[in-house]
C-alpha cells in the first residue's frame, strides 16, 4: 500500500456514514514486542531503535483487524495535556517512559495512572522506649531505694552526732578554762579533756589544734604566774604541785614549740618533778637541757646546783650557785642555798656574808632572818642568834605557813636567851 511503511501494511474498512474505520496490523519491537506508533524509530516501552522492525503479518498467518475511529469530536476538557519529549517536543505516548521519536528517557510517566504518588521521608530515628519493669522488678527497685535512702540518713545522724560530741567537748573545755581548771584529776580539767582528744583524734586534728589556740592566753598566763611566784618565794603556793606545773608548761611547748622561754621552763618543770622524786641526777641533766634553750638562766642555775648538793657533790653545787648569783645578784635564793652549802661543811666565816646578803635582800622573809639566827647560834654568838629568832616570829606571826618550825625556835629562845 502507498505511503505506508515496510514494517506495516494497513486495509481500510467501511464504517457507519460519516465515519470510516480501517483495520491495521502494527509493527511489534524487535526487543520486547511492545506495539510500535506508526512512524516510531524508538521503541516506547523499552527504548531499543527500530531499524528493522518485524511486521506481525510477517511473524502469523492471520491478522487481527483492529478498528480505528477517526476522532470527530474534540478532547474533553477533563483530559490530562499530554507529556511532550523535552528533546524532540513531539507528544509522549501515554504510559511511556521513553519518546518513541528521539529514544530520550522521559521524567515522569503521562497518564493519570502512571503518576507514582511521593513517599514521605521516614522519620527521624528515636532510640526504643525500654520495657516497663515488671512487678517484682519494681519493687526491687523501691527496696534498693529505699535502702539508699536509710545509708544516707545514717550517715546524716552519724555525722550530726559526731558534730554534737565534738561541740560538747569543745564547751566543757571553754568552761574549764574560764573557770580556771586547768589541771586535775576529775577528767574535767582542761588538760585533762585536751588529752583525750589527742588519744583518740591524734595531735593534728582539727579539734586539738583549735584547743591549742583557745588555750593558748590561758595557759601562758598560768605559767607566768606561777614561775614568778616560784622566782620569788621558792614556793608555788597552797595546793600547786610541780607536776601539773610540769603539765601545764610542756602543753605551752606545744602550743608554742618556737619559743625558747618555753622550752627551758618546760625541762625546768621536768627537772624539778624529778628531783622532788628523789631522782637527782636526772634532775640535773633536764636543768641543763633547760640552760641550754635559756643560757645562763639564774633559775636553771641555781637548780643545777641543788641536784649536785642532793647528790653529794659539793664542787658542781658550789660553782652552779656562784654563777647563779653572778646571773642575778638581786636574788636571795641563790645566795642563801650557797651560804647553807657553806654552813654544811662548817665554813661559817663563808656562810654568814651570804646569809646576810639574803636578808638584806629581802628583810621581811621569815624564812631568811630563821637561816641567820641558825647560823648565829652555830657560832655561839646569843644575842644575834635571840634577834633573828625573835625577828623570824614575829614575821611569821600572820602566816598560815612557814618555812621552819615555830616551835623549835620558841625552845631555843627559851635556852639560848636570858
């Protein structure tokens, strides 16, 4: 048939009036068999090139006549505007996704039934949600809290307790400092509570350090006080014994351990316990450990001296109270102890300078004026020995305490004075 093409013949048919319908066999793709547009270089299935497309009339005997209307009326206005190739412009066949003139893949399908709705985005990731315990799990759970819960209030109480015991300790011991207890034997005293702390918290705790410092005005004036009235009584007074001066002043070592006064009374105190225990030479190596932070200290002096005369040395005692009273002329202890060394060993003529220089000294010490009526009487000199016996009583008329015995010195009046 003219002007149809190798691969198709067409057989015209004669329809209802004003209509003509024909009957043609199209030609199929030589790749996939898909129908082919008359004209179609390009398969619109599959994309292959028609160069030598197979005629169905070629392939089977008989052919299918396929009606063909001539379109008479217009394209409704419902219908979707076709798809055109965006190489060639020609029309895309419907359902196509490659242009049957020019083979260019086309973007999106032409036919309402084609167009392939979007797929929303999958949704961010979120880690899944853990199962809900169960039952005994949970209850579980609430034990282990409520055991968390108990500890933690233990260890409140505890420490709340802990808090109240120290802060108790610390009040009875600023009760007894201002009420002057420092020492004693009630477990009440402040050097008594000072040293529990230090048995069971330790000398670095924070409880003996603010001990120390709260002490410290305390202390330092227990100490002042009482050496001074050693220095110049020779006695400490009603009821104060050497070993809780000795107490007392080596807490002050600690409390001031750079002070080199403290330190030598400290070893003085030491010194003067041991001797008054009997322990002579011990007592004399701590009043030299005492000159040895305080040189030439009259009171370590004159203490080392005494150790030696307990001792029965005579020499040591003898050079020790001359450089104690080379150290401090204006004493009178140190002359009056080398005058009774002196008057020990029968050398009157040497003691009775000393014993006077003590009187002159201090004239009013009972004690003092009783050494040189002894003396006196030694010598066999009555009327000097009646005046500083009579003079030693009267002196000590007014005191609870003296020195010598009232007694002893009211029968050698009797025998000695006429």
């Amino acid at each position: 048939m003219p002007g149809v093409p190798a691969f198709a013949r067409f057989a015209s048919v004669r329809g209802t009036p004003g209509e003509e319908v024909g009957t043609f066999a199209m030609a199929q793709c030589v790749s996939c068999g898909n129908s082919l547009r008359d004209g179609a270089k390009f398969c619109a299935k599959c994309g292959t090139k028609q160069d030598a497309a197979v005629s169905p009339l070629d392939k089977k005997p008989a052919v299918t006549d396929v009606p063909v209307a001539t379109a008479t009326a217009s394209t409704s206005s419902s219908e979707v505007e076709p798809e055109r190739c965006p190489a060639c412009g020609k029309a895309a066949v419907p359902g196509s996704s490659t242009c049957w003139a020019c083979g260019t893949v086309l973007s999106t399908a032409t036919t309402r039934d084609s167009i392939v709705t979007p797929v929303p985005p999958p949704p961010p990731w979120q880690p899944p949600l853990p199962p809900l315990p169960a039952a005994e799990e949970r209850t579980s759970g609430n034990h282990r809290l409520l055991l968390i819960a108990g500890g933690a209030a233990s260890l409140l109480v505890i420490a709340f307790l802990w808090w109240w015991i120290a802060g108790a300790t610390m009040r009875r011991f600023g009760d007894a400092l201002e009420k002057g207890r420092l020492t004693g034997t009630d477990g009440e005293s402040a050097y008594e509570l000072y040293s529990q702390v230090l048995r069971e918290k330790g000398p670095t705790s924070g409880t003996a350090h603010d001990m120390r410092e709260k002490a410290r005005p305390f202390v330092h004036r227990r100490v002042d006080e009482l050496f001074q009235r050693w220095y110049q009584d020779s006695d400490l007074g009603e009821g104060i014994r050497w070993v809780d001066l000795q107490k007392l002043s080596a807490w002050l070592a600690e409390i001031d351990p750079a002070d080199g006064e403290t330190l030598a009374r400290a070893k003085f105190a030491q010194g003067q316990a041991e001797l008054l225990a009997n322990h002579f030479a011990d007592a004399e190596q701590l009043f030299r450990a005492a000159l040895n932070y305080r040189p030439n200290w009259s009171l370590s002096l004159n203490a080392v001296g005494r150790a030696c005369r307990n001792e029965r040395n005579y020499q040591c005692a003898e050079e020790y109270y001359k450089r104690a009273v080379q150290a401090d002329p204006q004493w009178i202890f140190p002359h009056q102890n080398l005058a009774g060394l002196f008057m020990e060993q029968n050398r009157l003529a040497e003691s009775e300078p000393e014993y006077q220089a003590a009187v002159r000294l201090n004239p009013n010490r009972p004690g003092s004026r009783f050494l040189l009526g002894q003396l006196y009487d030694r010598k066999r000199q009555p009327p000097e020995a009646c005046s500083e016996y009579r003079a030693a009583l009267s002196l000590a008329a007014n005191q609870t305490r003296s020195s010598f015995d009232r007694e002893l010195v009211n029968r050698r009046i009797q025998k000695v004075c006429k």
